[in-house]
C-alpha cells in the first residue's frame, strides 16, 4: 500500500476541541489516482498536509510508502517529503522573484541534492520542455509569465525528485477551462509513466473521469459526520 491510516484523529493545536479529522481505516495501493472530493472546510487539505508530513496526526498511525510518519520528528517527516513526495498547490507557492529554473533547482536542493546539478539541469530542462514552457521563458521571473505556465512549473518542481507519490491540493482552480484540460491531460500521463501514486483534490467533479477512484471525503472521514 502507498498509504495505510488507522485510527487517526487529528485537532489542530490551536483548537484542541475540534476534531477536524477521524479516520478509522483508510488506504490508497501504489500506483493508484484518487479524485478527492467535498465541502469546504472538510478537512481536505489538513488531510494532504497529513499525508505530506507538514501536520503529525494527534493519535494513530500514518503510513506512507511503506514508512510511519507518526513516529518521525518534524525534520524527519521533512527529509521524507522532500526525497519520496511531490506537492502541488492551490497557490503553487513559486517564488515570484526568481526564474522557472531557480524555484525548481531549489526544491532540489531542499532533498539534499543528491543528484549532480549538471543533471538537475538537464532535468529541469527536459521537464520545462515538455510541459510547453519555451527556453525563451526560463530566465524571467516567474511572477511574468503566465497562471498556466506557472502551474506547470509548479508540477514541474513536484516531479523533480521523482517522487513516489503526488499529492495536488485543488491544483486547478486558477486555471481556464483550456489550461485546466491540458494541465490534466500531462499530469496523469506523467503520474503513469512513472508509475506514481496520485492523491488529487478538488471541487471540479468533471474532472473525476481522470482517476480510478473517486472518494467522497464524508466516506474517509467521520470528524464531519455530526456537524
Ligand atoms: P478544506 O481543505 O476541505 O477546505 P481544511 O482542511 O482547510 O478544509 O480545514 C478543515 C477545518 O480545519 C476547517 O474547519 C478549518 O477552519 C480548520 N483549520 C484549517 N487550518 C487550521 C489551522 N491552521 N488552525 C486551526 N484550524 C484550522
Ligand atoms: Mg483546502
């Protein structure tokens, strides 16, 4: 399995009173693509941030690729993310400022750079390539270029460590109905071709034909079931 929860509950520290997740048992195998869905509010993200190892579960186990993330310390959840997960977000959070080559090299970086820069490069380069990012773009800042050239440098910087599993946090809720299918269409031929597991959320139900399951997040969580 690519993740295995049990018995999670999970409040944030600073509401202690509020359950914001309870999960019984709950598991995803390797390779496969779940649409995750559901109000606002429903603990969507708090779960991915759950799965990612930003947020460490109040109670219960969290498995990820084969590794409990309850049971690290936050640095240790940190090293995990940035050698085996790819996260996509909402805002994409790429720094304005720097060019499409410098906010990947620097997720690299973040992985302890294993790999040797003159291939980081190449890799950088052949990504940028083939999500429709032309060498003329590379240098600006990315803040210049366009919301669909940016989403796709920001999946560009989760694929760069070649991570196991891809979590995107509502990925296409800036993006036009043009962008928003081409964005799709490269991100599930990637996630096939290197076998990744993908964890996908969104409130757009039309594009849940994309993924092998669809799972409401009422059916993993029972924290909204009395609100
Ligand atoms: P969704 O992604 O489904 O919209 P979230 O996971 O962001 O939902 O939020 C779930 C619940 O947790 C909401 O009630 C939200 O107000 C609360 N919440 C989110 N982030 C925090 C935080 N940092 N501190 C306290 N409560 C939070
Ligand atoms: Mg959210």
């Amino acid at each position: 399995m690519a993740i295995q929860l049990k018995d999670v509950h999970f409040c944030y520290p600073e509401a202690p009173n509020k359950t914001v997740l309870c999960i019984k048992n709950w598991s995803v195998p390797e390779q496969e693509h779940v649409f995750i869905h559901g109000p606002s509010g429903s603990g969507k993200s708090t779960l991915l941030n759950l799965l990612s190892g930003m947020l460490r579960a109040t109670q219960g186990e969290v498995s990820v690729l084969g590794q409990r993330l309850d049971q690290l310390s936050n640095r240790q959840r940190d090293k995990f993310r940035a050698n085996h997960i790819g996260y996509i977000f909402q805002q994409f959070n790429l720094i304005p400022y720097l060019n499409p080559i410098d906010n990947i090299r620097l997720a690299n970086r973040f992985s302890g750079g294993k790999t040797i820069a003159s291939d980081v490069d190449n890799r950088i380069e052949t990504l940028l390539a083939t999500f429709n990012i032309p060498p003329s773009e590379w240098q600006k800042p990315v803040a210049r270029l366009s919301i669909g050239q940016q989403q796709r440098i920001a999946i560009t910087r989760a694929m760069i460590n070649k991570p196991e599993l891809l979590i995107a946090d509502e990925p296409t809720s800036s993006l036009d109905p043009d962008n928003r299918d081409n964005f799709m269409t490269k991100l599930m031929s990637l996630a096939k071709e290197h076998r990744i597991t993908l964890l996908f959320v969104s409130h757009d139900m039309s594009l849940s034909h994309y993924f092998d399951r669809i799972a409401p997040l009422s059916e993993i969580n029972s924290a909204g079931a009395s609100r």
